[in-house]
C-alpha cells in the first residue's frame, strides 16, 4: 500500500507540474529573460553604464518593469510566497531602521539604504517568483549566477596576465584609480567587481550550485564540459581574491555539499580534477602573468599576523567588532544609520566587517532582530522545501541553495554585505520553488478532490 501510495503522489505530481507548465510556461518571457540577464551579471558590481547602477542593476530594474506591466494587463495568479516569519522579520528591520532615522548621522544616505535593503530583499525577491514560473526556469537562472561570477574570474585572470587596469575602459576601479594612481591590491585581484573581497565572496556563495552542475548526471557533452570549466573560473576567484573570508566560507559549502552523500564517487573524481586543473592552470597563468598572486598560505599567513603583526587584518577585524559592541552597548536601541559612511564615522573611520553588527549599530535592536528572523525564517523554510520535495532533482536544487545560503553566511561574518545582491541570491531563488511547490500542491489537492467527488458520485449511484 505504501508503495502503491508511493507511486500515485508521482504521478499527480508530475500531472500537476505538466499543469503548471502548461498554464504559465510562456508568461513574462521577456521580463525573465531580462532577469537572467540581470543574474548574468550579479557578480560584476565594476561595469556601470551609469554611476549610481551597474548592469545587474539596469537589467533587473528594466525586468520589474516589464512584469509590472504584463501584471496589470494580464492579471495572472501569483503566488509570492514569502514565508510568514520572513516578512515580520522585515517588518521588525524597518521598525528600527526608521526609528534610527531622527539619530543617524547622515539621515538621507541611511533613508537611501534602508530604501536598498526594501528594494533586495521584497522586491526583487518577489520580481523572481513572478518571471521564474517551472523548475526549469530556476535551473536557468542558477546556471546564470554561475556564468556571473565565472566571467569575473576569466577577467580576474586578465588582470594577472596583463595588469589591473585592463578593464579600466569600461569599468569602475577603486577612488586610487580616479586619482590618476594604478587600481592595484597587492596579490589580489578584483576581477569585474569591486574590491577582492567581493570577487571572493560571490566565488564562495556559488561554490555548492557550480560543483551541482558541474558534476549532474543529466548534463553530457558540451553543456558538461562548460560547467566544468565554469566551476574551473569560480576557484579561479576564491584563490586570486586572496580573500581568507572567501577560502573559508568556499571549504565550508564544499565539505557541507559533500558531506551530504549526494556525490558519488565519480562526482567526487570529477570535483577533484576540477580543482587540480584550475590550480595548475593558476600555476602557469601566475607565472606569465605581470602581477604575483599571494597563495592562500601566504594570505592567511598575513590576515593573522604571523607574519607581520601591522597587516593583520583579521585582528583589526576583531578590533572593529569589539569596538561595534562597544556602541551598541552604549545605544542599543537606535542605530547611527544604515548608510556606510555613518557607520564608519561612528567607529572611527572604517565600519564594522560584520553584517549583523553592521546593522545593529546602523539599525539599532530592532534592526539586527528583525534581520536575525529574516535569516532564521530563510534556513528553517529551506527544510521545510526540501521536505516537500518530490524529486530528486528537485531535492538537490534546493539543497544546493541551502549550502550556498549558509557560504554566504559565513562571509557576512567578516564582510558587511547587507546590501550586496550576490550573497542574497539563495534566497531569492528559494522564493520560485516555493511558489512552483504551492502551485503542484493545490493542482493536486484539486485532482485529488475531483477524484474523490466522482467516486463518491458513482457509489451514491450503486445499487444498494
């Protein structure tokens, strides 16, 4: 019987997924491909056709616009599907972001920020559960996430062969830049971002999706190779980063999607040559290169002190967290802003590398409450999709989200990424599989119920 039962919940489900597809395959096409286009560039925060927008930017917001009007033409049904907890989550944030407005230092730069915050985490999230309409559609949008950040890893390689200012023609570099001086980290390299630390930390956040795709059973020949060399450029950006924020969060997704069982020893084999390739490709391309590229050693080696203890940045980290604390304990209820200009001011000239410290001394209590339950409310509901989960490739999409959630937690530790769109995409594409999940499960309910009618309707008709 449990097998039978077993076997009937398949096949409603892949009627209900066929249902699905049929009713809203070929809604919003435009305004999803815009959003692919917009996720093929999360990772390059560099090129900005305008100042204050890059091109993730101007692809997203053109997408918005096209779904808000197929929206009010159309009128379709739409599930958003945010969880509960998640949205008394914000709710709490906004609370003491706006009550922290009358105390910020720069009162429209955190007005602005906080306007950010709403834009990343509702509307953009919501903008992904309108245009991501099958499953196939998220595994797009992954697969573009993935070409993002390996892109800014092919041009981080540029920059090693021919020098950090490569892509000045079209890219922003750091202030030194505009100032007439060469855009150089020494032994880092930024690739089509804006600082080492991102290109690292969009690697890291990435890691469990690249090594999905790059290692499925269901991608032969060329499309297995591509995402192989893929996986290949997003190691390329955790090592030429230099970032040891990024080296960690990259170790933890890694060994978490491992650890998972999901690989096989095959998938395991194929991992390894990718990162044996890509670190002996990194070998040859240091050694031609115009710029060193400082090893992963040799950077923990300097964010610890023991080399030299005045480049210890991993110490001064710990000092600026100890003086975050401080502030927070000496004002705990309202923040200084959420802008970082006032929370740098606020600690002395550089903000806290802390995304939650960050916004409790930006936000006050409330504030890093509220993004406490927001970041609660995403894990918890991450368990609850994959319970509800009733294939196994759907399982593994949104285990691989799950792992890339919690890598991306892991750099919020030491980076202040509250408004940085690449570690929020996680959780972003949980919203569409959410929603893809509610709409099989009513399709069901509703087969079911009309099943259950038509028997009931024929035993009322027997002969009794």
């Amino acid at each position: 019987m449990a097998a039978k039962r077993e076997v009937n919940t398949l096949l409603l489900s892949k009627l209900a997924r066929a249902r699905v597809a049929s009713e809203s395959g070929s809604d919003f096409r435009l305004a999803r491909t815009l959003y692919y286009l917009g996720l093929a560039f999360v990772a390059g925060g560099a090129v900005r056709p305008v100042p204050s927008l890059d091109l993730s930017d101007c692809f997203l917001l053109a997408s918005l616009l096209v779904a808000a009007a197929g929206v009010l033409m159309k009128r379709p049904t739409i599930n958003l599907a945010f969880p509960k907890p998640f949205l008394f989550g914000f709710a709490v944030f906004s609370l003491g972001a706006i009550s922290s407005l009358p105390t910020a230092l720069h009162p429209l730069d955190s007005a602005g920020a906080f306007a950010r915050f709403v834009y990343t985490t509702i509307v953009w999230f919501a903008l992904g559960a309108v245009v991501l309409r099958s499953r196939r559609h998220v595994e797009i949008a992954i697969g573009a996430w993935i070409f993002s950040v390996a892109t800014s890893g092919l041009a981080a390689i540029g920059q090693v062969l021919f020098g950090a200012n490569v892509y000045a023609a079209f890219t922003t570099v750091p202030a030194a830049a505009a100032a007439g001086q060469h855009a150089t980290f020494v032994g880092r390299q930024i690739g089509l971002s804006v600082h080492p630390n991102d290109l690292g930390g969009a690697a890291a956040v990435v890691i469990a999706p690249a090594i999905l795709f790059a290692t499925s059973s269901r991608l032969i020949g060329v499309k297995r190779y591509a995402f192989v060399l893929l996986l290949c450029l997003v190691l390329a950006c955790v090592a030429l980063s230099g970032s040891v924020t990024a080296f960690a969060a990259s170790v933890v997704g890694a060994v978490m999607w491992f650890g998972t069982g999901r690989m096989s020893t095959r998938h395991l084999i194929m991992a390894a040559a990718a990162v044996a390739l890509a670190g002996a490709s990194l070998v040859l391309i240091n050694q031609a290169g115009s710029s060193s590229v400082a090893s992963p050693l040799d950077r923990v080696s300097q964010t610890l002190g023991l080399t030299n203890t005045a480049d210890a940045t991993g110490i001064q980290r710990l000092n600026l967290d100890a003086a975050a604390w401080n502030e927070v304990v000496g004002s705990p209820l309202y923040g200084v802003g959420l802008d970082g200009p006032s929370n740098a001011q606020a600690l002395g000239g550089i903000g806290v590398h802390n995304m939650f410290l960050f916004t409790w001394v930006g936000a006050g209590v409330f504030g890093f409450l509220g993004l406490l339950i927001m970041v609660m409310s995403t894990g918890t509901s991450y368990i609850a999709a994959y319970r509800r989960s009733v294939r196994h490739e759907e399982r593994t999409v949104i285990l691989a989200l799950a792992t890339s959630f919690i890598s991306f937690l892991v750099v919020a530790l030491a980076q202040p990424v509250l408004f940085i769109r690449y570690g929020w995409v996680p959780a972003a594409l949980l919203l569409p599989v959410r929603a893809l999940q509610r709409a099989r499960d009513q399709v069901i309910r509703r087969e079911v119920a009309l099943d259950h009618g038509i028997l009931l309707q024929r035993h009322s008709k027997s002969p009794s």
